[in-house]
C-alpha cells in the first residue's frame, strides 16, 4: 500500500478502521463462498502443459512483490505444505513465479477467520487457497486460466467431488474471476460486531447458487452436496 501522510484524513480513516476499539464497537465483514462440483459434471480435461503440479522448480522462482513476502518462509511454509500432501499448481512466465495456487484436498470444515464462521463440508471436499498472480503478470487472464488448472488438477489428481474457494468481500477481481472460471456462489458469510457483540449471517441471495447450506449453531453452517440430497 502507498505510504499515507501522517495525520492527514486518509491517515486517521486508516488507522481508525484497524483499530481494535473501532472494530469492537461496529464492524461489518463479508466472505463469499464459491464451489465447483467436480464429478457432476463433464470432466475438465487435463491441465495445460504451462500449469505444472508440485514443482519445486517453479517455487524456486518465487520472488518477494509484497512488503509481507519472506523468501525463505515462503520455501519452508511449501515445503511443510508438499508434506501434508496439499498440491501446488504453479505456472512460471519469463522466469517469474506468475501464478501460484493451492489445493488441500479431502477437508471436513474450515473456520474462515476473517469472518469467524465454520463451515462443515460435505466428503470429498476440498479447498484451494493461496492463490496469487505476481504484478506484473495481472490483467492478462492468468487468474481464470490458472482457477480453471485448479479445477482439472483437483479432477485429475485427487478424488475430489467439490471444489470450494473464498474470497474476501471487496475483492472483487477475485470473484469475477472465480466465476468466470466456472465457480459458482454458495453463499456470502456475514458478519456484524456491535458493542463486542457477534451476529453471524449467510446471505443466499445470489443467483444460480449451488448447494444447500443448513444452520448447525452460531456461525456454523452445514453444506450439503448435490448428489447427497
Ligand atoms: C485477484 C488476482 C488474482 C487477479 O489476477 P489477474 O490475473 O489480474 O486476473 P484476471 O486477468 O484473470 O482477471 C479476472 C477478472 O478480474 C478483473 N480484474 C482483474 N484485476 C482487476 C482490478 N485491479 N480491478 C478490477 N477488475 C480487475 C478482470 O477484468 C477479470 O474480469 P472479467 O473476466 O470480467 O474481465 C490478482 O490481482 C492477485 O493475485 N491479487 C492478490 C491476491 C488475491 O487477491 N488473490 C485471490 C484470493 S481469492
């Protein structure tokens, strides 16, 4: 993020926003949920050639573009991931990491801490996270072309019968993206905090939503699959 003049109103709307006061006394977060059925539909066909799976040449090419970027914790974390047997769908361009995702196949829930909420999967579900495009390979398509090898790694490689992804609320590049690569909406994940006080909601307003999603508790929700209807 570019630097903000100290005290000037960008400075104290920053501050104020990430100030856990502030955010004890009023805040709103969204995360929405997208999926894809893997085994419902035709099967994606193969990933292209330029997408690779779990090579470590290719996160060797990795190279820090965020002020949060650590080389060497970034090798470490893939490692400990390559490990507990999630896959990396890597594509390099010009000797650049450009796109890098992860699937962590065979998941029964997940807490989505930003927004507080658990979500219990039904089986053969699995996510992928960590998805990310360097800079100066963006705006070209690779986000899309890079979801869908996702989508046909996840086909090919494990037995995945749903694919599910999260994006933050905001983010909208993201969610474009995911539904331009043949994701559709499960639900948007609400939450409200007023006076420290939490209300969890799931906004299912969307058209063409895919599965049911069933109250199991305050922020937990149950989801069922299509074929286990
Ligand atoms: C979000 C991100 C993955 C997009 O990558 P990308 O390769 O530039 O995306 P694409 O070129 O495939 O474009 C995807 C869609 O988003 C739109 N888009 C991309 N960047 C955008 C931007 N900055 N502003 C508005 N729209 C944008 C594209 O126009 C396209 O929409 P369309 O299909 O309607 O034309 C990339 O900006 C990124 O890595 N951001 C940081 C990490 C992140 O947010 N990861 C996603 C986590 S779920």
């Amino acid at each position: 993020m570019a630097a903000i003049k100290r005290f000037s109103p960008a400075w104290f709307l920053h501050h104020g926003r990430n100030n856990a006061l502030v955010r004890w006394l009023h805040e709103d977060r969204t995360l929405h949920l997208v999926g894809v059925p893997l085994r419902a539909e035709p099967v994606a066909p193969p990933p292209p050639d330029d997408f690779r799976v779990n090579a470590r040449d290719d996160l060797d090419r990795f190279e820090p573009t965020e002020r949060w970027h650590d080389r060497a914790a970034f090798l470490a974390g893939a490692e400990d991931s390559l490990a507990e047997g999630k896959l990396c769908v890597t594509r390099v361009i010009d000797g650049q990491l450009a796109f890098i995702a992860w699937i962590r196949p065979e998941q029964d829930q997940a807490r989505f801490g930003s927004v507080g909420h658990t979500v219990r999967f039904p089986p053969h579900t699995a996510t992928h996270f960590s998805v990310y495009v360097h800079p100066g390979h963006r705006r070209k398509g690779l986000f899309v072309a890079g979801l869908k090898a996702v989508i046909s790694v996840a086909t090919h490689h494990t037995e995945t019968r749903l694919l599910l992804g999260a994006v933050e609320g905001g983010n909208t590049p993201a969610l474009k993206g995911h539904l331009a690569a043949g994701f559709r909406p499960v639900a948007t994940l609400t939450t409200r905090t007023s006076l420290g006080r939490r209300r969890f909601g799931a906004d299912r307003s969307a058209d063409g939503l895919a599965w049911p999603l069933t109250p199991a508790g305050p922020g937990v929700w149950d989801l069922t699959a299509e074929d286990d209807r």
